[in-house]
C-alpha cells in the first residue's frame, strides 16, 4: 500500500506516524524468515541482525514496515545504501555489527488469518499481540488526532516528516491511496531520469545535469533538470548505468540544445524549492539514487499533487535508538 503527497492537518479520523529515511520492506514469517523490498527483490541475506530478531515472532505472519539505519539517533541513508549493496557474506557481517540496522514495524498483512480488510488499528492492535520486539526490531508509535502538533514535534527531532493514515482504512496492496498521506519537510520527489546535458571541464567525462521526468498515466512528464549536489561516487555511478536511447522517452521533449536521451530506467531522489506554476521543480538538487522504486511509481502527484511544506516526524518507542516509518 501507497501513500499520496499530504500537507499537515488534524483530524480525529486519522492517526499520525513518524517517517523516516528507509527502505521498505515486507516480512514473511514461517518456516523461514524472508524480506523483500518495495520491487519484491529479495534482501534477506543481507540483514542477518533483523532476520535472528523476527524468528521470535509466531510463525504464520506477513509484516510491513521499514528498514533503516541509525546513527546517533538519527536515519543514516548513506549507511544504509551501504547495507543494500553488499553481497559477501564477511562484509555483511561486519555491517551488522557496525551500522546495524533497525525493522520498524508499521502494520500486520497477515496472522494465521488475512488482517488486510480489518481497520487499521485493530490490525495495529493484533501487531501489539504478535511481534516480540527486540534491538533491531520494533513497532512504530503513533498519535491520533494531533497531526500538526505531532508534525513539529517531528521537525525538531530532525526526522524526514509524517505519515498520516485514516483510522478506519483497510489494506489495499498495490494502491496508491489518499488513506495514507506523507507529509515531509520540503518538496522532495522520485523521478526518472530521461535524459543529461553533456558535461564541461572536470564533468566532461560525466553530465553537466539530468534530465527529469514523473509519470501522469502513460506518458513521462518532463519537469526539470537537476546538476547540482552530486559527489564523484554518484556522477561515476549513475553515467555507468546510462542506456543511451536515439528517442526522448518524454511525452513533450524539453528544447534543450545538446540534450542526449535515455532509456527511463534510473530512479533518483531530489529536494526542491516549491514546484512553478508550470508544475516543473525550482532549484532541483540530487539526494540519492532509488533502486528499490520502479520508475513507473514516479508519478507527477508528487508535484503538483500538493507541495510538501516543512515536515518532519516524531517521537517513536526507544528514544535514542528512534524507530520510525
């Protein structure tokens, strides 16, 4: 299940979860504890320290909730895309030792019976019952009502923003749906990378910026360009995974002299001022690559959906070790 683009609001509706930087991640409890992300990639091998924790819980149980590491007190998304990546079985080890990460359960699909069509809080009621929590894994808190409050208290604690959810609202997998709103701090957005501007001086070897783009149904809406906030890592990365592409995968390609298309495979993260009354980004900077989203889930209601305006989540169950959606 999705969540649509919010702004904060209260309402004794709706309940009010922290959000936090993570990844994704669906739990099957049985015979074996297995983890797959948002694309259904399987991620079990690579967080040994979650798996030991959830074989406490009863078998028979499907989990959804985020992955995430913490470092002093805060969501690290740089150490975490160091968990994602790694295969060797020695390098992980030493990952959960050093940059543990934390499962922060939200909701419970499944427990001997199929929950999705219960109410959200009895399902979080019946998750209360069934998760043994540990050190790296825990159920998320939560407020109801106090959306806005419950939002700057998030800010001051420097997490990403809130998740609002209505009460009353069942499972609905696959589906982006208004029963849940993110609220985050800035207007930040996954888009498809459709195309770059050729690079200059030491970016000659690289871009000068990429083009970007968010689907409205069918079609890749252009909304902008970002060139700034890469480091050496990610200009080096992201023009190796480049598919070059003699089309504009844009449903109305931007004139824009030198441009060079791409097949729209590359998911990438941006923070932004407000979007312009064209709905295109002002002042794009990069924050990171998504490999865990599919590029058709970067839809244009990020934008022009409802600009996200200062957000930032809230006070979770352990304290300094926070735990958070």
């Amino acid at each position: 299940m999705l969540a649509v683009v919010g702004r904060p609001f209260s309402s004794k509706a709706w309940i009010f979860e922290p959000k936090i930087d993570g990844t994704r991640c669906i739990a099957y409890i049985g015979e074996r504890v297995e983890l797959q992300n948002r694309r259904l990639r399987r991620i079990t091998n690579r967080y040994p320290e979650v798996i030991e924790e959830l074989k406490a819980v009863a078998r028979g149980c499907i989990l959804d909730g985020e992955l995430a590491v913490f470092l002093r007190g805060r969501p690290d998304f740089a150490a975490l895309e160091e968990r994602e990546h790694q295969e060797q079985k020695l390098r992980i080890d030493y990952l959960s030792r050093t940059k543990p990460a934390s499962y922060i359960v939200f909701d419970i699909l499944y427990a001997g019976e199929d929950l999705m069509d219960r109410p959200l809080l009895e399902r979080k009621s019946i998750l209360e019952k069934e998760l043994v929590e540990g050190e790296h894994v825990s159920v998320v808190d939560f407020m109801v009502e106090e959306g806005e409050a419950y939002y700057q208290a998030a800010l001051k604690m420097g997490l990403e923003g809130v998740m609002a959810k209505r009460s009353a609202s069942t499972y609905q997998p696959g589906i982006r749906s208004p029963d849940w709103k993110k609220i985050k701090k800035s207007l930040t957005a996954d888009l498809v990378v459709g195309g770059f501007i050729p690079g200059k001086g030491y970016r000659e070897a690289y871009f000068g910026g990429l083009l970007l783009g968010a689907y409205h149904g069918s079609k890749l809406v252009f909304v902008g360009r970002v060139g700034s906030g890469f480091s050496q890592r990610d200009l080096q990365e992201i023009v190796r995974d480049f598919q070059i592409s003699d089309n504009p995968p844009f449903a109305s390609p931007p004139r824009l002299s030198g441009a060079r298309w791409l097949q729209p495979e590359i998911v990438v993260t941006v923070a932004a001022l407000e979007p312009t009354h064209k709905g295109s980004l002002r002042a794009p900077v990069f924050l990171r690559r998504r490999f865990d989203k599919d590029p058709r889930e970067c839809t244009l209601d990020q934008i022009v959906g409802g600009s996200n305006r200062p957000l930032s989540p809230s006070l979770v169950r352990k304290g300094g070790e926070t735990d958070a959606v």
